[in-house]
C-alpha cells in the first residue's frame, strides 16, 4: 500500500502576497481612519459648544442668579486658541451695555476633545429680560472650533441677535 504525502498549506508565495496586500491595505486606511477621527473630534466640540450656548440660555430666560440685582446677563465668553471658554454672568454699565469688566459668576467649562480648540474670541451673552443674545445685534456672532494646528476642518456655530442657536457647515479656520 502506497501512502502518498500531499502537502497542505499555504507556500512562502502565497504568504508574502497577503502580506504585501495587508500592508497596502492598512498604509490606505490608517490615514483616512485618522482623518475620520478628527473629523468627529471637531463635530464633537461643536455639539458641546452648542449644548453649553443653550445652557448659558436657559439661565438667562430661568433667572438663574436674579437675586442679585446686579445680574442682567448670562454667557459664555471664548478665547481664540483655548481648549476650554468660561461661563459668565454680567451686570450692565450706566447705558445698559454689558459690563462684564468685573464678572459676577464665572466657572470653567469643560475642556474640548483632543487637540480641539476654539478659534474664535468672543463674549457671548444673553439677556435675562428676554434671551436675546445681546453681543450679537445687529449682526450674527460666530464662533469657530477645530484642530489646533492647521487652517481647515473648523465648524461654526452661529447666535443670532434674538438668541437662536445653529450650527455652521465646515469652514476655514481663519
């Protein structure tokens, strides 16, 4: 009787295709999953910049803090540059601006994804008398998030002057 030996298995051939397949595959994607998880970084950041305007909104229309007569204004004020903007409640000066050269209420809020900042400065504040976002008339204010490095990938968030809140398509940086 006569046992044949049959090899199975794969020969060196084969395996360095499927390596050489496995490297071109992964050396296509890591960049564009990279790219995606940056992307979703700055969506992020704009979702929590958004979530905290509506925040300092409804404090405003609440009275949160109206005990204090002083107290006519709730915000958020946002350094450029900066992974994190602070809460602020304000007084008003002797025309009825906004004074908030001394505020009456601050607290950090909290720190921005990954390597995300903020690239706008701009104090944003509501008013207890009525919401409306009183920094933003006659014309809309817009704050920019994205990647700290780099002049793309940024998304807007806009306030109008009557408070509402919405979010900008992509945009540059600058």
């Amino acid at each position: 009787m006569h046992i044949s030996a049959r090899n199975t298995g794969f020969t060196l051939v084969e395996l360095l295709i499927v390596i050489a397949l496995i490297t071109i595959l992964s050396g296509v994607l890591v960049p564009s999953f990279s790219q995606y998880i940056s992307n979703q970084n700055v969506k992020l950041a704009q979702e929590t910049v958004v979530s905290d305007l509506y925040t300092a909104l409804n404090r405003a229309l609440s009275g949160v803090g109206a005990t204090n007569q002083n107290l006519k204004f709730w915000g958020i004020s946002f350094t450029a540059n900066s992974p994190t903007y602070t809460f602020i409640s304000c007084g008003e000066d002797a025309l009825g601006d906004p004074d908030c050269s001394s505020y009456i209420n601050s607290q950090t809020s909290e720190q921005l994804p990954n390597n995300i900042v903020v690239r706008t400065s701009v104090d944003i504040l509501f008013s207890l008398q009525n919401g409306n976002a009183v920094t933003c008339s006659p014309s809309n204010c817009s704050v920019r998030v994205g990647p700290s490095t780099g002049d793309s990938g940024c998304m807007e968030i806009i306030v109008n002057g009557a408070g509402f809140i919405s979010k900008g398509t992509a945009s540059s940086c600058i």
